[in-house]
C-alpha cells in the first residue's frame, strides 16, 4: 500500500457493524505499521503520519434496546487489547452519520519535570503513553448539538494539521465555533519505554525543544 502524497485515507461503508469495524482497525494498523518512524519525537512516534478513518451512512444495531455507542466502543476497544503493539497503529477517526463521531486521541504522561543548568538536563520522561478513543459531541446549547459530520470535518482539520502545521489556522477557526466534549471512550495505556525511543525520552525534557512535536496531548 503506497502513501506517499496521502494525507487520510478512510474505509466508506453504507451501513457499519463490528465486522466493518474490525476490518477498518486491521486496515488502519497494516498501513501504520507500513510507515516508517522518521524523527524521534513524541508526535513521530505516536501519530501516524497518514490519518485512517472509517465512514458509515448508517449502523447495523436498530433493534429495540440496541446500544450502539456501546457497540462501537467495545469492539473497537477489543481490538485495541488484542492487536495493537503502540497507539501509532490505531484506527484513528470514526464517524457514522445518523449516530455519532468518535476520534483518537494520544497523550504522555505524567508532567515532565526539569532540572536547572544549560542545557537543561533530563530529570525524568514520561511513565506511560495512552490511546484514548472517544466521542466527539458538542454541547454549547441543550437541543441544538452539531450534526456528526459538522464533528467529523471539524475533528479531521485538527488532525491534519498536526502533521501539516501550515492547517493550523483552519484547524482553530473550525474548533472555536463550538465546544467539543469527550463522551463515552475506550483507554489503552502503555508503558513510555515499550512505545517511546530512549532518545525522545531523553529528549522530551529538554524545554528548548518545545512546540507541535512535543505536545503531551494529539487529539
């Protein structure tokens, strides 16, 4: 599978079930395992230079007492704990149109601490590194939530221009129309030395090396 030029990629279904669910995780892990790390900082490392989504019309669970949402979570989540080596190779945006859109998110933790002297010295790197899947609602007005697709191109700028800065701008002008809150979500979290190179490690408490690579959070 070649990426080259390729900014997302995603797997459009006219109807979503955990079988196109699972088929849309392995696909996002087989192209992100085919990506070769080329820097060694915490964004490099953790966010796939290449996004991989899957896009639904409509979902199979209709019947009476159904739990969609719950659905979506588990079998994402189960295929998370079952394959996933790092959170780089995570299915990375989901969104079914007639339900909800959910987005991954990764972070390091905890709080870098940072001895005095120049150059600043290491003192300690972080202890885990979490994937987090989760739905993206919006809230501002009771009644009046933003449709999926509005979350789904919103949260798809955010992402892009965390490989691609020169987005940002677009990015924040559609983030800042509305305030988007974290439902329902499914948590791996990994040890920081099983995911993260020794050098970014070392490197990650070095505050002159600040910036989009070294954010503790990529939604």
């Amino acid at each position: 599978m070649l990426a080259g030029g390729v900014a997302p990629a995603f797997s459009v279904k006219r109807t979503v079930g955990k079988a196109e669910i699972i088929e849309a995780c392995e696909a996002a892990t087989e192209l992100h395992k085919g990506m070769v790390i080329r820097g060694r900082t915490i964004r490099e490392e953790t966010v796939p230079p290449v996004i991989y989504g899957l896009l639904g019309d409509s979902h199979d669970w209709k019947s009476p007492g159904s739990t969609p949402e719950q659905n979506v979570i588990r079998s994402v989540g189960k295929y998370d704990d079952a394959h996933l080596r790092t959170p780089r190779e995570a299915l990375d945006l989901f969104c079914i149109a007639d339900l909800d859109c959910w987005s991954r998110s990764r972070m390091g933790a905890p709080s870098i601490q940072v001895a005095q002297g120049d150059p600043p010295q290491w003192v300690k790197a972080p202890e885990s590194v979490v994937s987090l899947m989760s739905r993206r609602t919006s809230e501002d007005e009771p009644g009046d939530l933003l449709s999926p697709l509005t979350i789904f191109i919103t949260t798809l700028w955010q992402k892009l221009a965390l490989n691609d800065p020169t987005l940002q701008p677009i990015a924040d002008g559609l983030r800042v129309t509305y305030k988007a809150d974290a439902g329902e979500a499914w948590q791996r979290t990994w040890p920081a030395d099983e995911v993260l190179s020794e050098a970014t490690r070392r490197r990650i408490a070095q505050v002159v090396l600040l910036g989009n690579d070294w954010q503790n959070i990529y939604y």
